[in-house]
C-alpha cells in the first residue's frame, strides 16, 4: 500500500460538506492576533486525503517555533473507501501561550505528508514586524 497524499491541509474557520463529500473550506488563515496572552481561539484544521483503499495510521501535531513545545493534536487509524479520499476535519479550542510560528504537521506511518502554520502576534507592531509578508 502507498503512503497517503495530502492534496489539503490547512487552518481555516470551518469546511462544509457537499455531494460525494466534497469540502468547501471556508475562511483560511495563517495568521491570529490577539490582545494579549496566552490566548484560545476555536478553528478547524482540515485535510483532505487521497490514497488506495485502506487503513492508514494518522497524526497531526502542532510545533512552538524553534521546537520548544511539540503537541498531539490528533491520532487515528483512517480507512479510506473505495472513493480513494479521506476528509478529516479537527475543529476545537486551540491555546496559544507565547507569540510566533505555530507549525502544523499531518504524517502517516512517521512520514511527513503536509504542514502548515499559524502565526500568533499579541500586538499591532509585533505583526508588522514579525512577517510582513504573511499577514
């Protein structure tokens, strides 16, 4: 069996579902601000998987920036049908301790197939200066 391709993954407000389990994602973002922290904001990670027929062992974690703090965020067996996809939705209160990039990874088997991130500012200036060209 092949390694799963995630054709998807990414932070977005929510997905809804159409025929034949098709996702409209609504809302992507990479960036949150808040006035101050540590801080919780309610959003879905989504990924949309392609792969043969089968059961596939998944994670998602998130990274702290210079890998200071690693956390499991999700972890299941996924069975992929005869559809050759797989949409997995983790729609929850996510915390955010300290400012900076957040990297999101989703792996099968130990095998990275996606990430993406968010990144966390508590002001105004630190936005600006953190990644211009993120925001």
């Amino acid at each position: 069996m092949k390694t799963p391709v995630a054709n998807m993954f990414v932070t977005c407000e929510y997905v809804t579902m159409g025929m034949g389990e098709r996702p409209t994602v609504v809302d992507v973002f990479n960036n949150i601000r808040f006035s101050e922290l540590p801080g919780t904001h309610n959003f879905t990670l989504f990924a949309r998987l392609l792969a043969e027929p089968g059961t596939y062992p998944i994670t998602i974690k998130a990274e702290r920036e210079g890998g200071e703090k690693i956390i499991d965020v999700f972890s299941a067996n996924i069975t992929v049908g005869e559809s050759h996809a797989h949409n997995i939705l983790v729609k929850e209160d996510f915390s955010f301790d300290q400012p900076g990039r957040y990297t999101f990874s989703i792996a099968s088997d130990g095998e990275l197939l996606g990430e993406t991130y968010l990144a966390i500012t508590n002001s105004v200036s630190q936005a600006e200066q953190a990644h211009p060209d993120e925001s």
